[in-house]
C-alpha cells in the first residue's frame, strides 16, 4: 500500500493533541494508544454531528440550491430524466455541494429560520490542524455512505464538474481567501493512513446512522436524506425496494468511487498499478480495521516523548507500515 507524497492531516492532528496535552514522559504506550484513539474518535464523532445538522435537520441554503440550478438540462428547466429523476439527480447535486462546502470549512443557510429568499452571512470555521482532519474524513465517509450505492451520482458529479464546479469554486475563492486561503481544498492533503485510520474509527457509526434513517422511510427527518433513497427504487432499481445488504449497493458504491474522489479533490492518483488509491479505501472493507486492531496498531506506533514537545506522539512511518501489514492480512 504506497501513500501519497504528503505527511497528511493525521500528522497535524497528532502534533496538536501532543502540544494541548503537555509530554507525557513515562507514560505507557497502551494508556497513550487509548488515550489518543479515543480522542481522535471523540473528534470524528463531533464532526459528523455538525454535518448530520447541515443535512438533515434544515434544507439546502439558496446558494447552492441555485449553484445545482446551473446542473439543469433540457433548455435549464429540469435535471435530465423522467418521472421523479430529475428531482432525485437535483437532491443529489444539493446534498453533495452541503459536502463539498463542510469539507471546506463554509456553511451557508437561509435567513429567517430557513424560509427566507436571502441567506445568513456564510460561516467560516478556520481549519487549522485539529479540526482539517476530522471534516475530510467525515466528509469522504459520509458520501460515500449515505450517497455512494445511489445510481446516476456518478453522472451527476460529471455534470457538476462540468457545468457547476466553476461557481462553487468562485463562492469558495471569495469566502476563504485571503484570511482562510488554507481552508481551500484542504482534503488534498489526506493520504491512504488518515483514511484506513479514520474509517476504521469512523464508519460503523456513519453507516449506523444511514440505515437507521433509511429503515425510518418517509418518517425520517431531512429531505436530502431521505428522499433520494426513495426515490432510489423507481430510477435505481425498476421499483423493487433494496435490501439492506443489497450487493448491488456495494457494487454501486465501487462504481462511484472514482467521480466521489473527484469531486472532493482528492489525491487519488497511485504512482504504479500496485498501489492502492483512496478510492479504494474510501469503498473497500478491507481498508477498514476492527478498533481493536488499530488501538493495537497505534499502540505500536506510539514514540517515545524525547525530543520537541509539540512533535507528533505517534512514529507515522511505523504507523503507515503496520497498517499494511495487517491490511494484507485482510485480503
């Protein structure tokens, strides 16, 4: 499993959890390994609460309700398709911009409690090494998951990259820089260890959240959510309800894995044929390590506390190759 060129995200994280909590000399690996996976997974788990808010608890801001209006075919009246397809590839469009804009540290809201025409000032949440990790990861998990087995996302994202893509970018240039520049496409910097490591913590709980709003139907809470899994059977499926464990969804999620990497701007090139993309991981469950497994893991790859206080607690080379050790064994 070769990573990309960069130290990544979990490098920063760790440095700032060594520097909030002080040298812990003499303290044993094992208390160490706990101590920061269950930090880390405390962080992820806060994360993904701030995104389940976005998406489910209020609808798309007017912004990006009228970024995805630029999505629309047919002479710019409907998203392609018929019957209840256009309105499906529309929530789609909405639901994964809500995504992109997380990943990217803005929120965007409409005025009035939701209801009026003009939106709130747009919020940026700086982010600096503790917070950038935990929105990539979430960010890639939570499409993946909740949208990846979906149908038509593939060309959706192709015609959001083709006919969208520029004005996300311009509303993103004008809120991050110059003071956020950093924020911009932050998720480039995850490598194939920030996410065998965040979704071997992380995507139990994601998945666990899908299903029960999926198992929910029409009484779940969040148009984005819950629609377009309604709307899966008639477009996706020729009416017949999906199974939870469906292999056509995993199939589906597979197939998408590359225009959902894209889409995010990820790193998703491999140097030669036997490398292992993030587009892999992102959908592979081989990629993803029981908890057990990766305290175990971290436990091994714990440093010693000499040396510069803020430095990482964690050996990242040890921790990239014992990862690949043991996802080798999953194979």
């Amino acid at each position: 499993m070769s990573g990309t060129s960069s130290e990544g995200l979990l490098k920063g994280w760790m440095e700032h959890w060594k520097s909030t909590n002080g040298v812990t000399t003499g303290q044993a690996p094992e208390a160490k390994a706990e101590q920061i996976a269950t930090t880390l997974k405390d962080n992820l788990e806060t994360a993904f609460s701030t995104l389940d808010s976005w998406l489910a608890e209020r609808s798309e801001s007017n912004e990006i309700r009228n970024l995805c209006g630029k999505g629309k075919e047919d002479g710019g009246k409907f998203w392609r398709g018929s019957g209840v397809e256009p309105e499906y590839r529309k929530i789609l469009c909405e639901a994964i911009l809500e995504i992109k804009y997380f990943m990217n540290g803005v929120e965007t809201k409409k005025a009035g409690k939701g209801t009026s025409p003009q939106d709130e000032t747009p919020f940026v949440t700086p982010l600096t090494p503790e917070k950038a990790y935990a929105r990539c990861i979430v960010g890639m998990l939570a499409l993946s998951e909740i949208y990846g087995d979906h149908c038509k996302l593939d060309e959706v994202i192709e015609r959001v990259q083709d006919k969208v893509s520029a004005g996300i970018q311009q509303k993103l240039n004008a809120y991050l820089v110059p003071n956020y520049r950093t924020n911009l496409d932050i998720c480039k910097k995850i490598t194939n260890t920030d996410l065998i490591v965040g979704r071997s913590l992380l995507h139990d709980k994601i998945k666990g959240w899908t299903d029960g709003k999926r198992a929910q139907g029409n009484r779940a809470i969040g148009w984005r959510i819950k629609m377009p899994w309604q709307y899966w059977q008639s477009v996706c499926n020729k009416n017949k309800k999906p199974e939870q464990d469906d292999p056509k969804l995993n199939k589906l999620r597979q197939q998408n894995a590359e225009s959902m990497a894209t889409f995010m701007n990820l790193n998703d090139t491999k140097s030669n044929t036997n490398d292992v993309s993030l587009s892999d991981i992102l959908v592979k469950d081989e990629y993803k390590l029981p908890e057990s497994t990766l305290k175990r893991i971290v436990r091994s790859a714990v440093s010693d506390d000499s040396g510069t206080p803020g430095a990482s607690p964690l050996n990242m080379e040890n921790l990239k190759q014992e990862l690949n050790k043991e996802v080798q064994t999953q194979k």
